[in-house]
C-alpha cells in the first residue's frame, strides 16, 4: 500500500509539474510569422580564384589541411594560396581582413567553430566567400550547410569548386550589470544562456581532445540537477513576459551532432532566428524533451516551445552562463539577438536533384592513394 502511495504522489507531483509548465508556456504568446522561400546555390566560376587559408595551427591535421590547399590551388592552375595563422590574441578576424586587403576571393577557415564564427565577422557583407575545413569538435556550421564534416579533402573541393549561397547570421550583445561590462559577437548557428551554457563552460578538455562531442555528454549530465531561473523575455519588441527555464536559445539553425535536429524548423536563410525555450523541472521533462527530440515527435509538449522572431531580449536578475556556438561566451544579466539577414556568402556544395526534388549532397570521392598521402603528410 506504501509503495502505491508513494507511485501516486510521484505521478500526480509529475503531472503538477508539467500542467504548471504548460500555462508557464501559454504566457509566452507570440504570433508566428510563415517562414521566407531560401537561397538557391549558385555554381561558381571557373575563372581563377585566389585563395586564401586561415588556419588554427594548433588543430591536429593542420600540417595536412595546409598540404591539401597547395596542392589543390596548384592543380587548379591558381596562384599559391595566402596562408595566415590564428593566434591566441586573435582567433582568424584580423587575418581574413587581410585576406581581404590582399583581394581573396575565397577565405578559407580551418579550425573549430570559434576559428569559423572569427573568420566569418571578418566576411560580414564582403564580396569574399567563406571556405569550410572542419577541424574541430563539434563543427557545427559545417553539418547545417551539409558538408562531409568527416572529410576535408571532400570540404575543400567544396570550398573550391563548389556553389555559393547567401546565409544569415545572428548579432548578439551580452551584458552583465554585475560586473558592469558588456560585448557583442555575432553567431552562425546557436546562442544559448543556462543549462546548455554550463554544460560547454565545463567540459574536460581532455575529454574533448579524446572523445570529440561525446564529452559534453559528461558535463550534461553533472549539470542535469540545476534548478531553473526566472527570466523576462521580449520578442520583436513585445511586452516583456516572465518564465521560468533552464535554457534559452536562438538558433540561425538547428543540427547538431549525432543528427540531432535539435530545431527541426530552423532555416539557415530565412531572416528570422528560432527561439526554443526548456523548462523541465524534473527527470520526467528532460526524458519527456528528449523523447521528442530524439524522436522526432512534431507535437507540442509543455517543457519544451519553440518561436520565430528577427529580435529577442532577454533580462535575468541573477548573472547566467552564455555561449556561442559552443564557445563560451560569459555571464550575462541582458541580451539582446537579432538576425542580420543574407549577410555571409558561404560555399557549399553543388545540388543534385533528389526523388522528391529535394538537393542531395554528392560528396568529394577520395581515392586510397590520395589517403595514402593525407595520412603520410601528418
């Protein structure tokens, strides 16, 4: 009798929880606005290109990326590219306005998403293409564009010989009235404050460095116990209106790794950013969010609302962890994002026709010789 007692009062606190989560949600109203047709590819030139490869040398197949760009600028019958190394005090933004200054017409970012994000403020409504070598942990950018993120021999014939689009991106500032400093960045594929932040804040490195993605797995869930935080949030310049959540994100788009579609109606064109807002209280709402995430259940649940804006802010009385991108960013008590729309050329790759007129990416072929010789040169 004890243990049916007890069952019940667990599964009508759960029930509580999630009914009072679900008028938590109602109260953030918000009419959507229907989402804008996308950029279609366009085939670039075949005339010669000049390159340029920003590059974090501390990456582990550096030595091999910068071997691979040579060689390919000098089979295309192009100039030798303009290398330039990221440094600790500066990420790859002064050295794609260099590339800039010196007329590249395509700016290679090899590296991670904070190589990527630095390189791309660089190219903000520049003439100039941004390139995509992933070498990093998560290389976020890269799997939302559709990129064999797992081949860069297969990027850079992209980076080179590809299509371009237009993309948007997101321009963020961060305050924090505590500290009184403020900042502003701009994002290519997520922000997010809370949960989401904390757990990117205090992966291992180690962990990172051996496990890649994985190791935010291990950081999630020491964070998992949090408690939730109360803040005001104004959409488009609405009212402010008050939750209570464990993460808030903007997304420009929304795939992560694992083929994690983490924000299913994101499009990385449309002029708008997507707001998702978590506010699970108890085991049963991670499960619950997750099951639908990973599921990829197209109903509604009370922990988990999705909204479509150009502009979002945000005000917490209590300084909360941010990041960008999967870089942390700092405490902030305010944000404020807004979307900056086509602002970035980015090469991609060529569409093909698919069975139901969808593009499907045609990735790079390596053959086993030119393995041979990638594995040889690191």
């Amino acid at each position: 009798m004890g243990r049916k007692l007890l069952a019940g009062t667990a599964a009508a606190s759960a029930a509580a929880a999630s009914i009072q989560s679900y008028w938590s949600v109602r109260r953030l109203r918000q009419t959507r606005a229907a989402t804008a047709s996308v950029n279609q590819p366009m085939p670039v030139t075949a005339e010669p290109t000049r390159v340029a490869l920003v590059i974090n040398p501390s990456k582990l197949h550096a030595g091999t990326t910068r071997g691979l760009v040579i060689e390919a600028c000098a089979a295309a019958g192009w100039e030798p590219p303009l290398i330039l190394e990221t440094t600790i005090e500066d990420p790859g933004t002064g050295q794609a306005e260099h590339a800039l200054a010196e007329g590249a017409d395509v700016v290679l970012a090899a590296g991670g998403d904070g190589t990527v994000r630095a390189v791309a403020q660089a190219l903000v409504h520049a003439p100039a293409a941004l390139g995509l070598l992933p070498l990093g942990t998560g290389n976020l950018l890269v799997r939302n564009l559709g990129l064999p993120y797992n081949d860069i021999a297969g990027c850079l014939h992209v980076a080179l010989h590809g299509s371009e689009r237009r993309i948007d991106l997101g321009l963020i500032t961060l305050r924090n009235d505590r500290t009184e400093s403020g900042s502003e960045h701009l994002f290519l594929v997520m922000g997010g404050a809370g949960f989401d932040a904390s757990v990117v804040t205090d992966a291992k490195q180690e962990l990172k460095e051996k496990f890649g993605w994985l190791a935010y797995s291990e950081a999630g869930v020491r964070h998992l116990p949090g408690r939730r935080r109360r803040i005001s949030i104004s959409l488009d310049g609405g009212a402010p209106q008050t939750r209570k959540v464990r993460s808030l994100l903007v997304a420009n788009c929304g795939k992560l790794p694992a083929g994690v579609d983490f924000v299913p109606d994101a499009v990385i064109d449309d002029g708008y950013l997507d707001v998702v807002v978590l506010s699970p209280r108890s085991l049963l709402g991670w499960t619950w969010m997750a099951a639908k995430i990973l599921l990829r259940h197209r109903g509604g649940i009370p922990v988990i609302s999705y909204y479509r804006v150009r502009e979002i802010t945000v005000w917490s009385a209590e300084p909360i962890a941010t990041q960008l991108d999967g870089d942390p960013s700092g405490a902030m008590t305010s944000l404020t994002a807004r979307v900056d729309p086509d602002a970035l050329m980015v090469r991609v790759p060529s569409p093909t026709p698919g069975r139901s007129g969808s593009s499907v990416v045609q990735p790079r072929r390596v053959s086993r010789q030119d393995r041979a010789g990638m594995l040889h040169r690191s």
